[in-house]
C-alpha cells in the first residue's frame, strides 16, 4: 500500500513537472518576443529592450526556466504585468473565490446525482429510470452560458429571489455568501448531474447483477440491507474517483460562469491574463490549476485504493 | 408396518417457467415434476441450455427479471414457494433453503471480510451478538478450513476457490438448512479440490441431515453424489430413477447417448472413436409436436415426430419419456467405431531442454518452470497434467514464444533451435508450433467471419495471396467437418463446439508440426467434446502432427495420450508412456490426482491435505512433500529427488524406489 503511495505520487510530481514545462512553452515562449507583444507594434525598439531587460526575457531560455521554476517551488511566480501584484497574490484571492464556488456547486450535485443514480438503478427500465438517465443527459449538453442566462433572466431579473452577481458585498456574512453563489452553482449542477447519475446508475446495476448480491438475498438479508452493504459499497467504489476527477474542471473550467455571474474567480483571472496579454499571470494560473487537478486526481486514486480492499491488503498471503 | 409414506421434503409439480426473449415469452421448462425425500440427494444433469439452473433458480425464487413461473407449483415441506409474501421468503431463505453456486469466486462480497459474511447468516437466524462470533469459527472449522480465527479477517480476494467454496458451503449450512441446492459446485476447481469438496459436502448431508438437489453437467459427478437423478433435455425431464440404475442400464437414447460420449478408462483412441450426440439443442421455445429429442434420435420413428412421450414408468422404480425406452440400449452408434490409422514413427520433433522460468512479481522471483526436459516426438500426444498453478499453460507459453525462458533453456524443432520469442521466429516455424485455447468465445475475433478468421491465419503463415487462401480455408473447413454454410458466419452464429472447430482449423491452417491444445473440451459438453476429440484424432492421422495436449481431465487424457507428463511446481514429477503413467506404479502425486478424478466407478481416494505452494516460496526438498501422503521421512523434506528414468522411456522423481511403490499402492485397489 504505501509504495502505492509513493508511486503516485511520484507520478503526480512527474505529471507536475512536464505540465511546467508546457506551461512556459505556452506562455512565456510562443509569443515569441514578450515585450512586444506587451507593448504592441508601436513602441520603440528601446521601451521593448528595457522590458524584456525588466522581465528576464532576454536571458537565454533554459536559464528563464529554470528560474521560473525555482522561484514558483519558493512560492514566487513573478509580478503580474497588468495589475503589478505578486501572481500569488492574485490567483490565491481567486484560487479562494473559485473553491467558494466549487464547494457549492459539489455540495448541491453530489448528494442529488448519487440520489439520481442509485434511484434509476433501482427502477431499471421503468419510468422513473427513463425521467433521470434522459433528463441528465439533456441537461448535461445545455451549454453554460444558455442555462447561465436564462437562470438569471428568471431567478434574477423576473423573480429576484437571487442576486444576478456573484459577488456578495464587502464583508458579506456566510449565509449571504451561500445565497449568492447558489445562482452560478446551478450551471454546474446541470452539466455535472447526468455525468456523476449515470457512473452511480452503471456501479449500481453492476453490484446489482453481482453473484455476491445474489448471495446476500438468497442468505435472506433483508432488501435494504443487501442495498446499503452489498450493492452500495461496491458501486460507489468507481463512483468516487469519478467525481474527484470533476474537482479539476470545477475550479478551473468556470469561465463562462464567472464572467456571466461577474465572479472573480481563477478561471476568470486566467481569462483576463491571456486578453491582456499578462504571461506571468497566465502561466502562473495554468500552473496552479494543474496542482489543483493533480490533488484532486491523487486524493481520489488514495481515497478509492484505501477503500478498495484489493488493493488496501493486496493478494494472497 | 408403514402407514403413509413420509411426506417429501420438495415436491416440484408440472412446474413451467418462461423467458420474456424481446416481447415474447418463450418456454424454457416444460412440465417438470421431481419430488426430494427426506435426506435424499436429488441430481439433476443435463447439457448446457437444458434448464438446470433455471430450476434451480425457481426452487429459489430468484429467475432472472425476464422469467417467470408459468405454471406448476413447487413446495417445500408442504409450503408452496411460488407464491410467497416477501417476509415468508426471506423467512424461508434464512431457515430452510440454502444454496451453493457454481463460482465461489464471485461469490461473497469483495469488500466485507469473511467473517462478517458469515456471521451475518448467525444473525438472521437470531443468535445473540455475543456468540457468533465463536459459532463463526465453528461453522468454518466444520468445513475444514485450518486456522478459522485467521481466515474470518481475511477479505474474498486472499483466499483460493476451494477456499472460498467451503466458506460458502459454511453460509449455506449453518441453519442446517431442509433442502440445500447446489449448482455445479465444483465446476472449474482443480480435481484434487473438486474431490475435497466433494467428500466434505457428502459428509455434512451425512452429518445435518439435509436433503440435497445436486445440479452438475457432470454424469460422473452425478453418479457419485446423488440417490436418484433426472435427466433433463430442451427443459423436459427426460429419464428418472435411482442413480445406479439411470446410469449402468440407461432406458432413454438421451441418456445412452450422453453416456457413450464419455470417455472411459477402457478404451483408448486406437480401439475405437467415441461416440458423439449428432444435430444440436432445440432453440428456446421451439414449436416441437413429438419428441424434443426426435431429431437427434437414432431409434425414432414416425410416431416420435408426431406425439410426444409421457415420462413412463418402468421397471426398478425408473422412468423414461420415451416411446421405445427397451431399444435405448442398442442404440445404433452415431459414428463409425473404427479409429482412424496413425502413422508409428518415434523420430523426436521437438526437444525441450533445461527449460526454466522465472518471473519477477513485486521484486520476488517466481519459479513458473525449472528445468524441464521433454521430448514431443512426430504425430504422437504428450499429455501435461497437474493442478492449476503447476506451470502447464507456462510452458504451452514458453513454447509458442510468447514468454521467453531463462537464459540455458534450448527448444529445438526438427534439430533446430527455435528462437524464444515469437518474433523472431520465422514464418514456418511459427506457423509450425500453433496453439488451440480452452475458450473458444475469446480466442476467436467476434467481428470477422469464418472465412476471415481462417484465412488471415493462411495468409500469415503461408505468405500466399487472397486466392490460394480462400482455396486453402475452404479445404480446411471440410477438414474440420464444416460444411460450406458456415463459410461466412460470424462467430456468434456458431454453437460452442462449431466455434472449437474454427479454432482447430485456423491452428492447422500452416499446415503444423505441433498443436499445444490448452483445455481444449473443458468449456464443451460432453458430446460435443467426444466429437471434438475425434476430430482431433482424425486430424492426428490425417497430417501425422504432433499434440501437447494441456487438460485436467484425466479420462481425456488417458483415452487420447499416447505419452504423459506431470507436472507439479513447475517440475516434471512423472513422464511416460500413458499406459504405464496411469498403470502404475505411480508417483504418489499422479497416485492422488488419479484417486481424486471423479469417474463413473467408486473407488477409494486418496485425499490430497492442502493446497499447492506458492511458485514464490517453493519448499526445501521435494516440491511435494508438504502434502505427500506417501511422505518418507527427512530425506524428503531436505534432498529433491532427480527425475530418473527407472525404464526405457519412463521417469519418475521420487525418493521412494518404483518397486516400493507399487507394493504400496496395490494394497489400495
């Protein structure tokens, strides 16, 4: 178990590692000269000169990379060329905003999609089944920015039960907060529903149709026990790894949301970085969005092996 | 002196079940009727497809969500089961029926531990929290399972199939339960657990006094376990009685039949063919007026196609739904007895030698193979035999070249060496050493058609273009005895025996030297496997090709080897002419596989303690001494005997001098 472990995480640090070096590829390198671009096609050969003097981009690239990298392990990526803050700074005030989000949207669809999927499993082939599986499905293709716009043109705008931003006021207490968040979480929601209902629907009628339910009833357990200890525990098992695997796109794959709902999050500043062309910013945030998926991916892979007995006790001994 | 007779345990009545195939019901059990004594073994037998599971399944009260019980009655101790409210079921599942399944590793619960399992059938039955823990370990100490307390921590994954069979034996006992069912309980378990499990069960009926519904394919099984058996066929019960009785002097062509597909220790495949079952299994719900068996049936006339049979009682408490049950005995033979002519030639094919392989698992060496030496001459069968784990499929591998052995190992074809691996082999000799595998579902790619799959293999192994290979496939579909019709099949329009024929043809499709068959009848029925055996001894004859021929069941092997080799460990224990192997005197190991083989004649077992070791951890000394029942004393535990070869052409490994052996083991018979 515990060289699992480590062989994960190694994985994960190599994963890390090769995504940095993308990430500099991207931002710092493609664009060619960096301070012309920031500086547009009028200015002076000098203005350009001095800023990729000011910036380091002038140093050859292995050395600009190698620095990138140090400084980034120190928790330094740099000063952010539009708004001159530390890129830390910046992004863990987003990093913030966006986990607010992303624990609200999770909060509301985990317990209603696993709900969903076991309940269409159990119903299989009946109406009830037909009303999730279709309905999740349909709400998972309806884009952001539609389901987006027509919840704030009816929930905002026509009945103002919900704030059209976001953003809550200076100061704003927890429940206010929530409040406002609720709004932007339902997008989420509907793009996550179907996909997490329809694992939990398959795990479940897998463990339905298993030679070890079938034990279970014909022992004589009673129904809702063979469905909590039988058939649950073994189809939530793939379950859980699946929603982990959505952490990733939650806090970093909110744009459209975050702009609709003028919300500050690291999806929006990551947005705002490569309009503006803030490389530092940009690649800081990629960079961080990474880790974020990489926590996420590994804290699942160790939460599925750990309640995995295959694997938590390994083979015969 | 008796009043009425003891009332049966279960009584099945005119019982009719149906699956919902797309939107029609079709009728899969028609009119069954069997009735269990009090402590009676009731076997139920038949070919796959036949009903047996789903009969079983009704008793339950468990069918598939597309069956349904269509008409009968099935009562237990009275109690009709068809119409239960859920409460008296589960009542009736915790009390009076239990049940054992056919593959104990899918069994239990992959992430409960055993105990918990266990104990959960403690508490339905309403023992206090307190004591079942103790009557746990009971329960599996009855089983005889060594170290209970160690084993109630474990989880399903960490122990092995006869393992977890007992504990699964132990969940259905321990209410002491009226009727226990058991379906195909040992199917896929080596014989030396198959027989273990086997005595145990008989022992606990014994012990508990249950009545028993046994449900095997297997008539040799059957026979051993069970008081009375029914024969089922297409759904219909075609002949009950007494086990002796159905089986010394069958009185239905079905039963006949099936009995003659079997091979015997009699007989070997230079006497004479086995007798096969000819035509197939009516589709489920077919619209047959006669006899379902009619069109299979070598003795039926007209009145057969045209009215069906009641099961009619006959003579020794038997019956038999057959029109002429006293011409079944002399029943014409499907196939000609004449065995076809083999070429004697001892020029050696390929030698195997010094031939080991180890693996590396988790940084630990695993010993697979050790140092094998084995000659295949030209057009003769060398048999491997031993337990799974042995390392069989391990040097089927290693001589296919998809394993590479260690370094010192030589295999040589025809004198040359051949290289380790696949690869570099060239297109004869690969096309020279081909393999046909026990699953002929898997083996073979569901997309392509027949005439695809064999031709691909023509093509590869003898470089020619599309026109000479169409020619060639469609010789080799005669060759196999498959008519034109299925040259452009697709696999899943093949029964499972058609499919194994396919197989056949494309292993002969380089025209080679060597075919390692690897279980090649195992997942067949029995008549479909005799007509597989002969057409393997016909292809023998036809293209004097050698077999290695992998199988765990020793009637097969003894009926078509003409030389074996056991193995155990990953060493050869025991090589030679088949008639000495299985003659005797044996090597104690091949001495308990033997005793353990399940046959249509009772005899004394030896029986083997234990599982086999682990390839990672092999013990000091003899590989066998830590469950030899011959065991000798240290020499045993400390020195590894050599394989000497005692007379020409026959070797054997052991401490023990053959001539001492053979004065133990005659006592045995």
């Amino acid at each position: 178990m515990s060289r699992y472990v480590l062989r994960r995480i190694g994985l994960a640090l190599i994963t890390l590692l090769l995504l940095s070096m993308l990430v500099f590829i991207g931002t710092q390198l493609l664009p060619g000269d960096v301070a012309r671009r920031v500086l547009g096609p009028f200015a002076t050969a000098e203005a350009v000169e001095a800023l990729n003097a000011r910036l380091g981009t002038d140093r050859p690239l292995v050395v600009q990379y190698v620095d990138w990298v140090g400084s980034a392990l120190q928790g330094d990526l740099g000063q952010s060329i539009t708004f001159s803050r530390p890129v830390t700074e910046l992004l863990g005030r987003a990093l913030v905003n966006s986990a607010k989000l992303a624990t609200v949207a999770f909060v509301i669809v985990v317990p209603l999609a696993l709900a969903g999927g076991v309940v269409a499993a159990l119903r299989r082939g009946k109406l009830t089944d037909r009303i999730i599986t279709v309905g999740g499905l349909s709400a998972t293709v309806i884009p952001e920015f539609v389901s987006g716009i027509v919840l704030i043109i009816v929930f905002a705008i026509i009945l103002d039960w919900f704030p059209s931003t976001a953003t809550p006021p200076e100061g704003a207490g927890f429940l206010t907060q929530v409040h406002s968040l609720i709004l932007p979480a339902i997008p989420l929601v509907l793009v996550l529903f179907g996909y997490i209902a329809r694992i939990t629907r398959a795990g479940v009628i897998e463990a339905i149709d298993a030679d070890y339910t079938r034990t279970a009833i014909l022992k004589g357990l009673p129904r809702g026990r063979v469905i909590r200890r039988d058939v649950l525990r073994n189809a939530l098992l793939p379950t859980i790894a699946v929603i982990a695997s959505q952490v990733g796109y939650l806090i970093g794959g909110l744009v459209v949301v975050e702009v609709l709902f003028s919300y500050q999050g690291i999806g929006r500043l990551i947005f705002d970085a490569s309009q503006k062309k803030d490389f530092p910013l940009l690649a800081g945030g990629v960079l961080v969005i990474g880790v974020a998926f990489q926590v996420s991916m590994l804290l699942a892979d160790l939460a599925y092996s750990w309640l995995n007995p295959r694997i938590r006790v390994g083979a015969k001994s | 002196m008796s009043e009425a007779a003891p009332k049966p345990i279960l009584e099945v009545e005119n019982l009719g079940i149906d699956y919902k195939i797309g939107t029609e019901w079709k009728t899969a059990i028609r009119d069954v009727s069997f009735t269990i004594d009090r402590q009676e073994t009731f076997g139920l037998v038949g070919e796959s497809g036949c009903g047996k599971t789903t009969v079983a399944m009704a008793i339950m009260h468990y069918l598939p969500r597309n069956g349904r019980v269509s008409s009968g009655s099935i009562r237990l101790a009275g109690r009709d089961l068809v119409d239960l409210s859920p409460n008296e079921l589960r009542d009736v599942r915790v009390n009076q029926i239990s049940m054992v399944y056919q593959n104990p590793s899918t069994a239990l619960n992959p992430s409960i531990r055993i105990g918990a399992q266990v104990a959960d059938v403690f508490e339905l039955m309403g023992v206090p929290k307190d004591e079942r823990s103790q009557r746990v370990i009971d329960i599996l100490a009855k089983v005889q399972i060594a170290d209970p307390a160690r084993v109630v921590g474990r989880y399903p994954h960490q122990l092995s199939g006869g393992m977890l069979q007992r504990v699964v034996i132990a969940m259905a006992i321990a209410s002491e339960p009226t009727l226990l069912v058991l379906d195909e309980p040992t199917t896929g378990l080596d014989a030396t657990v198959e027989a273990e499990v086997l005595d145990l069960v008989s022992n606990l009926r014994d012990d508990i006094g249950t009545s028993v519904l046994y449900i095997s394919h297997s008539l040799a099984v059957i026979r051993r376990m069970c008081d009375r058996v029914g024969v089922l066929y297409a759904g219909r019960l075609m002949a009950e009685g007494a086990a002796e009785a159905v089986f010394t002097d069958p009185r239905h062509p079905y039963t006949v039949g099936l009995l003659r597909s079997l091979p015997s220790s009699e007989i070997g495949r230079d006497e004479a063919t086995l007798d096969t079952i000819p035509g197939f299994l009516p589709p489920l719900g077919a619209d047959i007026k006669g006899c379902v068996y009619a069109d299979r049936c070598a003795i039926a006339e007209d009145i057969c196609r045209d009215v069906e049979p009641d099961l009619k009682p006959l003579t020794g408490n038997r019956f038999s739904r057959c029109h002429f049950p006293d011409r079944a005995p002399d029943l014409p033979r499907a196939v000609a007895a004449e065995p076809p002519v083999r070429q004697t030639e001892t020029e050696p094919l390929v030698e195997i030698s010094n031939v080991s392989k180890t693996f590396i698992q988790d940084g630990h060496p695993v010993y697979a193979l050790n140092g094998i030496d084995l000659t295949i001459h030209v057009g003769e069968t060398v048999a491997l035999v031993g337990e799974s784990g042995s390392g069989k499929t391990t040097l089927a591998k290693v001589l296919l070249g998809i394993d590479a052995p260690d370094e010192g190992s030589v295999i040589t074809l025809s004198g040359e060496e051949l290289a380790a691996e696949v690869r570099d082999r060239g297109q004869e000799d690969v096309g020279a050493v081909q393999m046909v595998f026990q699953n002929p579902d898997s083996a073979l790619n569901r997309r392509h058609s027949v005439r695809r799959i064999i031709g691909r293999a023509v093509r590869l192994l003898r470089g020619v273009g599309r026109k000479p290979s169409d020619e060639r496939t469609r010789d080799l579909l005669a060759e196999v005895r498959m008519g034109m019709e299925y040259y452009n099949a697709k696999p899943r329009h093949l029964s499972g025996g058609l499919k194994q024929r396919v197989a056949i043809a494309r292993a002969f499709a380089g025209s080679p030297a060597l075919v390692v068959c690897d279980e090649p009848t195992s997942a067949l029925d029995v008549s479909v496997q005799a007509a597989i055996i002969n057409l393997l001894a016909e292809l023998q004859a036809e293209e004097n090709v050698a077999y290695l021929f992998i199988s765990h069941d020793l009637n097969v092997v003894r009926y078509l080897a003409d030389r074996v080799a056991v193995m155990y460990l990953g060493r050869l224990m025991e090589v030679g002419p088949a008639k000495r192997v299985f003659g005797g005197p044996h090597h104690p190991y091949t001495e308990a596989l033997l005793s353990a083989a399940p046959d249509l004649q009772e005899g004394a077992r030896i029986r083997l303690e234990g599982e086999i070791p682990s390839a990672s951890e092999p013990p000091p000394g003899c590989m066998f001494q830590t469950r030899c029942p011959r065991k000798i004393g240290e020499i045993c535990e400390t020195i590894e005997p050599d394989l000497v070869e005692t007379e020409a052409g026959y070797s054997i490994r052991c401490h023990i001098p053959v001539a001492e052996l053979g004065r133990l083991q005659a006592t045995r018979v």
